[in-house]
C-alpha cells in the first residue's frame, strides 16, 4: 500500500489464509537499563559467592595456623619423647620429665561427668519452658536461664572455692559415700573440698544454660501437629511429649549436648579454681585432680625452661586435637541420627 504510514507497518497484520503472521518486535526504552540492571545483579551474586566462600578460606586457614603454632611450639617434646608423652605420667620441671596423661584423665572425667549431670537437668528446663510452663513464667524463666551463661567463668570459681567446696566437704561427698553410689569404684574415700567431683559441678552448672537454650529451640521446631496427633491418638501429655517431641527433636538435642562438652573440655578458670591442682593419675572423683587448661594457666608464665614450655605448647595441642575429634564424632553420630530420622 503507497498510503501506509510508519506506524501502520510496524503493527501487527494479518495475511490472507495459509500466510503466517507477521509480528515486528518493538524495543521499549527501558530494555537496555533493564539489561545492565541484570548484569549489575549477576555480578553481585557472583561477588557475594567469592566473598563468602573468601571468609570460610580464611576460618579454615586460622585452625591450619593455630595448629601449625602448636605443633612448632610442642615440637621439642614431641622429639624428646613422641607419642609416649601421651601416656607418661611424670610431671617434675626440676628433673624436666614431662608427661600429659594424668591431665587428659582429668579433663575428660570432669567434662564427662558434667555433661552426664548437666544434661538430664536442662533437658527438663528445655521441656518444662516449652510444654508445661505457664506464659506468665516463661519469659521469666528463659531470662534468668540465658542469664546464667553470661556469668564470668571466674565468679562461678570464686563461688566454688567460698560454697561449693566446703558443702562437698562437710555434706555431699559423706552423703555420697553413704549411699549404693559410694560403692562405685569412681567414688572412694571423701576428702578435702577441691575434689574432680566438685570441678564436673561447677561445668555442669556452667553448661546446663547452653544445653538448655539449644535444647528448647530444638522442642519449639517440632511442628504441634504431631503432638495434637498423638494427643487424639489417646496419648497423655507425657507420652506426647516423650513420644512425638522427644523423639523428633533429639538431633538437635545431641547437638546441644555436643557443644555443652566442648564448653566443658575448654573451660579454664572455674576448673583451675576448684579441681585441686595435684598433678595425681586417679580416676577417684573424690580426690584432687589436675587438668590440660589448668596446668597450662598454671605453669606457662612460670616456665624456665624450654622442654617445660614445649611440653605446656603440647598439651594445649593435644587438647585442641581432643576437642576436634570428639565434636567431628559428635556430628557423625549427629548425621546418622538425622539420616535414620529421615
């Protein structure tokens, strides 16, 4: 057509039957900002997935360098004795024989034992702040419970030495002795008040906040509906609980339980404070005890030799190692819980 205008032949038209259609694409001004914009984002995303990937580099770099420290400042014990510094039980800087069971004995019966003791207890806070526990006292109970994990280590040892360990003394531990439990070989003859008993008390109550929090948020992800499930089922509130609750929440469970052990394996003062300090090889909770984070704070500044510093430098190695393998066991067991779950 000679009359057609510009307009008219950039539409759409229609030809005769058997033609196809004819459809020019028109570009809207806004078509190349919205191409930069594109390319702008996809640039961010890839930046954001350098920077974060940059981050976690730089945390596994950090454990490879405090490893490499430990293991360049330990190396003179390591030559002078090898993997036998392990099981030595010598502890004499005078005569400079250096070894570090005793101090792993102490660290994990203190450790175990407040976990075995911390653990039942938040397990019941963790429940009775998400299940039987009135509005109204709720809020209340979780703020003194988080409140209880901002304590410095060092007032939970000063009330320790002044209150803890002078009711061992005078009334636990007797009272311990006195029942079926007193029979156990772990528990002999009570003694002074700085006892592994008393440190795995002073960590048990150090760690039931941490247990206790992670522990509730684990119950408070479980969906109601199974509760109201087993609830209609004929259920008591209990079996509910122990049953649909307990049960689906206990990954999370070990998880807390996971990091309360490590909380307990590195804590430093509070133990310092109150296990005794005697370098002793016993598995007697009644009896003084030493452990690898108390003779480190105890003798690094005092050193005067050099084996005596390497020999501290390796200890601290073997409780850093200690710490990874028991939590990298922690979250297998941790991943076969969730898979069987699953």
């Amino acid at each position: 057509m000679t009359g057609a205008t510009p307009e008219a032949a950039r539409t759409t038209s229609r030809g005769s039957v058997g033609e196809p259609e004819v459809t020019s694409k028109v570009l809207s001004p806004g078509s190349p900002p919205s191409r930069r914009f594109d390319l702008a984002r996809h640039l961010g995303e890839r930046w954001f997935r350098y920077a974060t990937g940059a981050m976690a580099l730089i945390v596994v770099g950090l454990v490879l360098l405090v490893l490499q420290q430990l293991w360049v400042g330990s190396r003179l014990a390591w030559s002078e004795w090898g993997l036998s510094f392990i099981t030595r039980t010598a502890w004499n800087p005078v005569t400079g024989e250096f070894g570090a069971l005793p101090f792993i004995v102490g660290t994990l019966l203190t450790s175990m034992m407040a976990l075995a003791i911390a653990l039942p207890v938040s397990l019941g806070i963790a429940i009775l702040l998400t299940e039987y526990a009135p509005r109204l006292l709720r809020d209340p109970l979780i703020f003194v419970v988080e409140l209880l994990a901002a304590v410095p280590s060092v007032v939970y040892g000063l009330w320790g030495i002044f209150v803890l360990a002078p009711l061992m003394q005078q009334r636990l531990m007797p009272a311990i002795a006195a029942t079926p439990l007193g029979r156990l070989p772990v528990f002999g003859e009570p003694g002074t008040g700085y006892t592994l008993f008393t440190a795995s008390l002073i960590l048990a109550i150090m760690i039931i906040p941490i247990i206790a929090s992670l522990s509730r948020e684990a119950l408070i992800s479980v969906p109601r509906d199974q509760k109201e499930a087993a609830l209609a089922l004929g259920a008591t509130r209990w079996e509910a609980t122990r049953f649909a609750v307990l049960a689906s929440a206990r990954a999370g469970i070990f998880s807390a339980a996971v990091l309360g052990l490590g909380r307990a394996l590195g804590e430093t003062m509070a133990t310092t404070m109150t296990i005794g300090n005697r370098v002793n090889l016993t598995f007697d909770y009644f009896e003084s005890g030493y452990s690898m984070t108390a003779i480190i704070t105890n003798e690094l500044r005092e050193a005067a030799s050099e084996i005596h510093i390497h020999s501290l430098v390796a200890i601290g190695l073997i409780l850093f190692i200690l710490s990874f393998v028991l939590n990298t066991i922690g979250r297998l067991i941790l991943m076969r819980t969730r898979m069987r779950g699953a």
